[in-house]
C-alpha cells in the first residue's frame, strides 16, 4: 500500500480533493458516474470543502455514508450533518444525490437492509463503490468496524450495526462491501495515530482497520501521524 506525507492535516485534506476529483472525473469518463463513500472526521470535512471547490461533473457523482451514529436527524453527532454542510452549499449536487443511511428507522435491522438494497440498486449486485474514503481510530477501528464487535464477522451482507461505542450505536458499510472498492483512500492525521498508522501499514489483523484490503488502497497522512517525519522535519 503505497502513502504520500504532506505537512499538516489541510495539506492532507486537499491533496486528497484533488485524487478525489481526478477520480470522479475518470469513472465518470469510462462508467456514466462516480459512487463515493465517505467517512466522518474533521479532515474530511475540510477535504469536501476543499472539492467542492473542483471542476467535477457533479451531476453525475453520488455520495454514500460509510459510517454514522444512531442520533436524531440534524444532530451534531450525525456525520450526515457535516457532510450536507460541506456539499450542498458550495455545489450544484442535488440532496437527492447524498445516500443518507436510514438511522432515523424505528426498526434497524429494516433500515439496514434498505441501505443494502440503496446500494445495489446504484452499484450492482454485488454493489462496487468507486472510492470509499476512511479514517483511522486510535484504537485500530476504520468506517464503525469496531474492536472486538461483532460487525467485524459479518462476510455476506453490505450493511451492518454495531454495539455501543462512544455512547451510540452506529451502522456502517461492511468488509464486504469496502473491500469491493476500485479504490480506497485513507486520511490519517495526528500523532494519536501513529502507533495505529504502522499496524495499518503492516496489515495487523488484530486491528479492524488491518483487514481492509490494501492492493487498491493509499494512504494520505500528515507528519505527526508518521512519527519520525514528524522528528525529522
């Protein structure tokens, strides 16, 4: 798995619009559209912002959640939230656009597998996303795919959820359907991570973030997730 370092974490965020909209605009050439996951995160965030600024055939990108929290509708633990922020308000993406996982379902087990059906629907059967974006935790978790939870044994569904984490519980796309991916692209940023950031590189099983798949993946992370640039630089 190849990674590029940059300096800080807004260096990561925009170097990671550009593969983004680089990305868009090739599958879009060769397959009609772009299927984009994406995670939570400060970073991310600032990386939306940061491509909602580039030239992409919007009409014909559409956004799906890797992750999100079991809260209310517009609450600030909704990763939903930050994510319409970036988007709707600096481009021409419809709302329709933005594949919003159903948590608001009374019934999740039901919501889970709308999602599924959402995704095959849009990328096939099974479905292949364009480019799934992660994170990770300082505990090892990527996407909700959570330490010791039983998400983790989940092989044959998309959509899973998980136990309590952090207060919630969440739902979150599967090793399914993230190692399906034509391209996955990690943002890494803060020395917290660095520990975490050598075991993801070394593909450490014992670490949920480990077993995704690293042949179509890259890694985009700052000097103090590397450790010993940071020292150096």
């Amino acid at each position: 798995m190849k990674m590029d370092v940059f300096t800080d974490p807004h260096s990561v965020a925009r170097q990671a619009a550009a593969l983004i909209a680089a990305e868009a605009r090739s599958a879009v050439d060769e397959r009609g559209c772009f299927l984009f996951a994406v995670s939570g995160g400060q970073t991310p965030w600032v990386m939306l912002r940061a491509l909602a600024q580039d030239n992409i055939p919007w009409d014909k990108v559409y956004v799906f959640q890797v992750d999100e929290r079991i809260a209310p509708a517009g609450h600030p633990d909704r990763n939903l939230t930050h994510l319409r922020e970036s988007l709707l308000k600096h481009t021409p993406l419809s709302p329709k656009q933005i594949y919003a996982m159903p948590v608001e379902s009374p019934d999740l087990a039901v919501a889970v597998r709308e999602y599924a059906a959402t995704l095959v629907a849009l990328a096939g059967l099974p479905p292949v996303l364009d480019l799934v974006h992660l994170g990770l935790g300082p505990d090892g978790h990527t996407a909700s795919l959570l330490p010791q939870d039983p998400v983790l044994r989940i092989a044959h569904t998309y959509v899973g959820l998980t136990g309590i984490y952090q207060t919630r519980r969440r739902m979150t796309l599967t090793y399914p359907t993230i190692n399906r991916a034509r391209r996955i692209l990690w943002l890494v940023t803060g020395s917290e991570k660095s520990g975490m950031l050598d075991r993801l590189l070394t593909a450490d099983p014992a670490i949920p973030a480990g077993r995704v798949r690293q042949d179509r993946a890259i890694v985009f992370a700052d000097r103090a997730a590397t450790g010993w640039r940071q020292a150096a630089a």
